[in-house]
C-alpha cells in the first residue's frame, strides 16, 4: 500500500496536483491541513480514499480538526498540529497519541519535515509542498509505504525533482 501525505498546500492546487502527478499510482491520499481551498478539486484528482484535515487557515472550509482511522493494523491520527503548540516540540502530540493508542501521527503547520520513529509512537510532518521554511527551502512531501509483511516504511520526496531521490 502506498500512500502520499502532503500539507500546507495553501491554496496552491496546481502544486498538489504536480505532487500527484509526480509520485504515480497511490492508494490513499492524506493532507494534514492548510489546504485553504479546492479541497474538493483535491479530492477529484485522485481515485483513491482521501483524508484532510483542517489547519489554522481553513476559514472557510468544512474540514474536521483531526481525523483518527486505520491505515492496515495502525492506528493512523492525522492532525494540523497548531492546536498542539507544535513549534515548542513534539512532545504534546507524543503524549496525546500514546494516551490514545494512535501509532502514527502526521502533523503539519511547521512547513518541515519530520520523522520520529519510537517504541511506542511514530510522528511524521512531510513539510510544505509550497511554502517550505527548512534550510534548504525544497518542497517536500511524504511516502508511507505498508510492504507485504505489513511493515510501514516513510521516506520524504521533493517536489519537481525526479521521484527516484526519494529514500524509503
């Protein structure tokens, strides 16, 4: 199962629809917010189950502020992060997901990304497809892959650079 994770879109569609294009076939598509609009067009550009939620700029738009479902045997919470005061660490959103038996949690609102995998709970931010503040300013995204044995794999892509420097 491959699954593609974005955020912090801003309302520039035509990225999420290069990211997409870019990464090939995907079996589910997740944004962790600050779509700010087009989250329908979003939705039409895959064929695919799609999982969105609302960031701190999604005004206008009737997204939920967290979503928790099953991604195969994990317990997948995806949220924007801000309500979990992200800039100051991972450490809210750590203990949130332990408390509440979540094995993944994909978070935004940084615009970086993140990999954290632990004993009892993997934290992942796959950046910013438009608006990246890392040092290198590249626009990232994120591959969960679930191979045959049902063992998760994440490696972060850069937008407009060939798919193949991806690191799974």
């Amino acid at each position: 199962m491959r699954i593609l994770v974005i955020s912090d879109s801003h309302g520039r569609n035509d990225d999420v629809a290069g990211v997409i294009s870019q990464v090939g076939h995907i079996d589910m598509l997740i944004h962790c917010g600050d779509v700010e609009r087009g989250d329908d067009y979003i939705r039409s550009l895959v064929d695919c189950p799609v999982h969105m939620v609302a960031g701190n700029n999604d005004y206008d738009l009737e997204l939920p502020s967290y979503d928790i479902f099953n991604i195969e045997d994990y317990r997948v919470m995806v949220v924007h992060g801000h309500r979990f005061q992200i800039f100051r660490g991972v450490d809210r959103l750590r203990d949130y997901a332990i408390q509440n038996h979540i094995d993944i949690v994909m978070f935004g609102h940084t615009h970086k990304p993140f990999i954290e995998i632990g004993d009892d709970v993997t934290i992942l931010n796959p950046g910013s497809i438009s608006y990246p503040r890392q040092s290198d300013r590249m626009p990232t995204f994120l591959i969960m892959e679930i191979d045959e044995f049902g063992e998760a794999h994440y490696g972060h892509g850069y937008y407009g650079t060939r798919f193949s420097e991806l690191d799974i």
